[in-house]
C-alpha cells in the first residue's frame, strides 16, 4: 500500500499541469451543468409510494383528475353572486385545476338557512369567501404564489402549501449566495489564524470550492434535489472536508521541517496523510451515505449528495492542493507570517490534571441524555415564516376569520351508503370536525347520480370511489392534529377495508411514523459503518468503542437540549445532526487517538496523553471552528426555518464534540490504555515499568506519525 502510494504521489507531482488542467476543464463542465440541476420544494413527495397518504393521493388522481387542495384563497366580504362569479375568474388561471368552494356542496338556488351552518361557515364566513384551489403539476411555485395573490387582492389573503413551497424556492435561491458571503471571510480568517502563512488560506478555499462545484455540476445524475440539500449542501462540504487540507499541510510542514526538500516533503506529506485523510474522509462519507437508507427519500437525496461531496473534497486535496502548493511554493515561502496560534502545551496538562472529574461527570450523564434524546417533540411541516413577511400577515388574516383549519378528503369504496352513512355520523361526532360531506348526505341516496349535473357528480363520485370531504379546525400539524388523522382512519376501518384519506396532516402522520422507524435503522448502519472504518485503520477492536462512545455521548447532549429547554425539534435536524455529527467530527477523534497510539511507543499514557493535546489541539480547534462559524452563519442568514435549526444543531453539535474530544478523550484513552493494549494489533506500547529517566529523554523526542 505504502508502495502505491509513493508511486501514486510521485506521478501526480511530477505531472503537475495535466493534474491542473483536468480539475480546470472539469470544473468548467460542472459549472455549466449545475444551473441544470432540478429543484424539489414538495416534502411530501420524498414519501415513499408505500405511504398511505402518498397511495390516497394517486387514487385521488386517477380517480378524480384532481388532488389535495394546495392553497386556499379568501377574498374581502362580498354576496354569493359577487363570489360565485370570483370562482369562475379563479378557474380560469391555466395553472388551476379545481376551485371547491359551498356551490359545489349546497345549492345556492335554496336560501342558505336550509344549509347546514357548520358547512357555510367553512366557505362562506362574515360574508368572506374561501376558495380551496388544486393545481396543475408542471408550475413554478412563486409564480403561482403570485398570480394568487394578486387575485386575491391586498385586502384578500393567500395560504396553504403553494405559499410554503414559493416560500422555500425564494430563500433558496437567495440564500446560497448570501450564506456565502457570510461564511467564507469566516472561514478564512480562521484558517488564516491556522497558518503560518497568508497564501496557504487562499489555496484552501481554491481547492475545497473546487471540489464543491465538482459535486453540485454532477448533482445532474439525480435530475432532482431536495431544497433544503441545494441550500445546505454546498457549505456542509466545505465546512466538513476542510480539515482533510489542514492535515495535508501540517504533514508537509513537518516534514520540510526535518530537512527535506519541498517536492520530497510533498510527496512524503501525501503517502503519510493518505492513511489518516483518507479514514477521516470515509468515515464521514459512510455516515453520509448512512441516510441513502432511509425509507424517507429526502434522506438518500442529502446522503448521497453529501457523501459524492466528501468523495470530491478528498480527491480534490489529495492531488489539485499537493499540486498548487508546489507550484506556488515560492510564493507561499514569501508569503509567512508569524503563527497566531499560542502553544497548547500547559493546555494540554491542564486537561490531564482534571481527568479525572471530567470522566466521572460524562460517565454518570451518558444514559440520562441518551433517554432525554429520545423524548424529543418534532416538528414535521414547513408553514412557517418570518413575522415581518407577507405570507405570515395573510395566514394570520385567514386566521382570524376561519380560524385553523385542514381540509381531508376520505375515499370510500362507492355503493355501500348505509355505510357511507353510518361512518359520516361518527366522524361528524369527532372533536374539531366541523362538517362531513358526501354523495349521501349532500345529495341523498335516492337520488340517481345521471341526474346531477357533471360538475357536481364528479365533485363526489368516481367510477370506483365516493369522496367525503371533512373540514376540521385543526392546524395542519400538532398533536391534536396528529390524532384527529389517527381517529378518523381507526372509525373508517371499522367499516371498509379498502379507504384511503389524502390530507396535508394526514402526510406528517406518515412521515412521523416513517422516520421513528428510519431514525433507528440509519443511526445503526451509521455507526457500524464508522465503526467498521475506525476499527481497520487502528486494527483494533477498542478504538472504535472508545471513539464511537465519545462521539455519540457528544450527539446525545446536543439533542437533548431542546427536550430539556421543552422545545420542539425539527424532524429534518434530528434525523440528519445523527449522522452529520457522527461523520464528520469523528475525525477529531481519530487524530487525537493516532497521535496518542503513536506517542505510547516511546511516552508513558500520561506523556503520551499531555503531548498528544498539545501537538492536535492547533489542528482540531481550526476545522471544528470553521464548521461552527458556517453552520451558525446558516442559523443567523437563512429565512428557512429547516436550514436554520440544522445549522444551529450542527454548530452546537460540532462544539460539542470539539470539547469532549480535547477533555473527555485524552483521559478516557489513558483509563483504558491498558485494555486498547491488549486489543491492538502489534501495539508496540512502552511498558509502565520503564524508568523516568527514559521518558524524560524521549519527552524530547517525537516518533515519525
């Protein structure tokens, strides 16, 4: 392997403008494909076909030509006449495919006062009209945001899923770019505190960018991503790949240090670093890829996505960074400054003399904050916007007149209307159900379909089906939203068999139940993956125990703060932090522990531990910043509520690790040292009886890592 390597290192640097102009055309290609990736903004389409709801859906399609209502549109007080003739202009925008509203359930012919009034007052309220409107597939969002808003007037309001989704492309594709301007002057001045000199900073960032272009242009393989991965999947490459640039340049500079040359140093600094950067670089990817195998399909979308990311960001440093720094080397050599960071050797005893309460501390919390991350409540939806925003002033307008309110829509086999009938009396009883109504109530079952006016007929029949339409006052997410869904599918199943319920709470139910399940099964896969990868680079079967623990002890503390702050948690941080988290400040982890593994051949546990700080503090403080300050930029800059709560998760998150990695580690490695001995293999350890004199001699010396 060692041979390959040196072999491998040797034709790179020794051709290095064809190594340049590869990565220079390639990027080229991938800047141009990029504008050509697709963008999703629908959450409920990453369920998979599996899903109750999504199979209501499809029914309601192929039965109906129809589906769900997306929007609802509420206009100033006017008459019926004024609003029936308002729904015919409605009907006519090309994107609209349906417009329900109370003359597609109630003959306006009769006086209203022969209505049922829970059933006016759910499209005709103070004289306000509210019209449910369906959309055409096919049509931008914001477009469709704004020709309704238009329509609707400034004295009208908008909401519903349309405005959600508007919402998330806007920020999207505002965002990126804006996130940017935040987080890479943050990055860089970071990285300029890292080094010792001015250019090194700027031929990071060159690299890692690449490397980022690199995966968005080849994001044209999946036709479609995700908005929240285009919003938060270039800056989590960057912020989580650039630790491997920071290992590559520490390695070189030791050894152009020692004496060698600048090309022989290079090419020594990249066959050792491989070994390192490289298991750093899988761990990350594994846990990444962890997600692609979620049920919930939002999770291979950012997996895979993120884990081709990492892949670039380490073919990137490992061969275009050994080739910019050789060829801007006399460049880099005026360019030096003196070193910002101070020496963390007192640092380093300080955290072995507290060792030992440090241990007993994380030890006794372990199993509390294990269970306090379980119980965490989640949020599941997307409808929620800033209070200064326009989309949030109209929801709070249709608010205050309608009050919360969820349409569901509940497909029965058709034919059965005793049944029909019975079922619509119970759901009528349900709390928060403000009116039922189908072919057997709205029309009578005496009454011989062919009669009806087509409209009306196809409102509530199918070939195969009989629609009933439930209005509830429940928002379309909560608890008691939650458990209205699971209330009306128990009452239904008492009397069919084969039913389907289509409706946006009816959606987070079974993304709820989907990813209690999906949470496990990624968890798990994530951490035998890295568990796997950790145990062949140390050939050792404790050091990963050791590593695994310190970092899942670190995941469980930052998502227990929102349990016991009695916040609720985004579904999307909770799922994603696991294994983000996992993957990409596992490597802290493992260089602190190869440092100390490699110091114990000569040091005892103690010397090995205090040194071992001291040379990786500089190292891991840089990256682990770097991914706070870009995770806490996209808290603070973006608009989108899911981006906002995962980088802040993920900042708190990598802190965390950051500190337990610096205090709980060291001391940890030194309590099981004898263990990580015995379970090592070839562990050349110095032997606890050798004498001080031998250690204070080879405290000067350092062993080539």
């Amino acid at each position: 392997m060692g041979l390959m390597m040196e072999k491998a290192a040797g034709f790179v640097l020794k051709h290095k403008k064809a190594v340049l102009i590869i990565f220079l055309v390639s990027v080229v290609i991938c800047a141009l494909l990029y504008p050509l990736v697709g963008v999703n903004y629908d959450m409920s389409a990453y369920l998979p076909d599996t899903a109750p709801s999504t199979k209501a859906i499809q029914v309601l399609k192929d039965e109906y030509d129809t589906a769900v209502p997306s929007a609802e549109v509420m206009l100033p007080p006017m008459s019926l006449a004024e609003a029936r003739l308002k729904k015919e202009e409605l009907e006519q925008l090309s994107f609209v495919s349906n417009v329900s509203w109370l003359d597609d359930m109630v003959d306006l012919a009769q006086p209203l006062a022969m209505a049922d009034q829970d059933l006016i007052d759910t499209f005709y309220k103070d004289r306000h009209p509210l019209f449910l409107v369906t959309t055409e597939e096919g049509y931008d969002n914001v477009t469709m945001q704004e020709y309704l808003q238009e329509f609707a007037g400034e004295d009208g309001a908008v909401r519903g899923q349309i405005i959600s989704m508007a919402r998330a492309q806007t920020s999207a594709q505002m965002e990126i770019s804006r996130i940017m301007i935040f987080a890479v002057p943050i990055a860089f001045i970071i990285l300029i505190l890292a080094t010792s000199t001015w250019l090194e900073p700027v031929l990071f960032l060159v690299v890692l960018f690449i490397g980022v272009i690199l995966n968005m242009g080849t994001n044209i393989i999946f036709g479609k991503i995700s908005f929240i991965t285009q919003s938060v999947g270039a800056i989590l490459q960057l912020a989580v790949s650039i630790d491997y640039a920071i290992f590559m340049l520490h390695r070189f500079k030791e050894y152009y240090e020692a004496g060698y040359d600048a090309v022989t140093a290079m090419k020594k600094a990249m066959v050792k670093a491989a070994s390192s950067i490289t298991a750093s670089a899988l761990t990350t990817f594994f846990g990444f890829l962890a997600l692609a195998f979620m049920r919930f399909k939002l999770g291979p979308d950012l997996g895979f996505v993120l884990a081709k990311g990492i892949l670039f960001s380490l073919i990137s440093v490992m061969l275009l960074l050994p080739v910019l720094i050789m060829l801007s080397w006399k460049l880099i050599a005026k360019t030096k400054h003196l070193s910002f960071l101070p020496s963390f050797k007192g640092f380093g005893k300080l955290v072995i003399k507290i060792r030992i309460p440090v241990l007993i501390l994380v030890l006794l919390l372990v199993v509390p904050l294990f269970l306090a991350q379980r119980k965490n409540a989640f949020l599941y939806g997307m409808e929620s916007y800033p209070t200064e925003s326009r989309e949030y002033a109209e929801a709070q307008r249709i608010k205050d007149v309608y009050g919360s309110s969820t349409q569901m829509v509940l497909l029965l086999p058709r034919g059965q209307w005793d049944k029909e009938t019975a079922l619509m009396s119970e759901l009528k009883s349900l709390d928060h159900v403000n009116s039922v109504v189908g072919y057997s109530s709205a029309v009578g079952v005496t009454v011989p379909p062919e009669i009806l006016q087509p409209k009306q007929r196809e409102q509530l029949l199918s070939d195969n089906y009989s629609r009933l339409i439930l209005s509830t006052d429940v928002e379309t997410e909560g608890t008691t939203s939650f458990a209205l869904v699971e209330a009306v599918r128990e009452k239904t199943a008492d009397y069919f068999e084969d039913y389907h319920l289509a409706s946006e709470n009816a959606t987070l139910v079974d993304m709820r139940d989907m990813i209690g399940r999906d949470n496990i099964i990624v968890n798990g896969l994530a951490i035998l993956a890295v568990g796997m990868v950790v145990a062949l680079v140390f050939r050792s079967l404790s050091v990963p125990l050791i590593l695994l623990l310190t970092i899942e002890t670190s995941i469980w503390l930052n998502l227990s703060i929102p349990y016991f702050a009695g916040t609720k948690l985004n579904f999307i941080g909770y799922l994603v932090i696991s294994t983000v988290q996992l993957g990409a400040t596992v490597d802290y982890g493992i260089l602190l522990t190869q440092y100390y593994l490699d110091y114990r051949s000569s040091l005892l546990p103690k010397a090995a531990a205090i040194k071992s700080i001291a040379d990786t503090a500089g190292s891991l403080i840089s990256p682990a910043l770097i991914l706070v300050a870009v995770s806490l930029t996209l808290a603070s800059v973006s608009t989108i509520s899911v981006v906002q709560e995962l980088g802040l998760v993920l900042g708190r998150g990598a802190l965390i690790s950051l500190a337990m990695v610096l205090f709980f580690l060291p001391g940890l490695l030194m309590l099981l040292d004898r263990f990580i001995e015995k379970t090592t293999y070839k562990a050349a350890f110095l032997p606890r009886k050798a004498g001080k004199a031998k250690q204070k001699t080879n405290l000067s010396t350092e062993p080539e890592r």
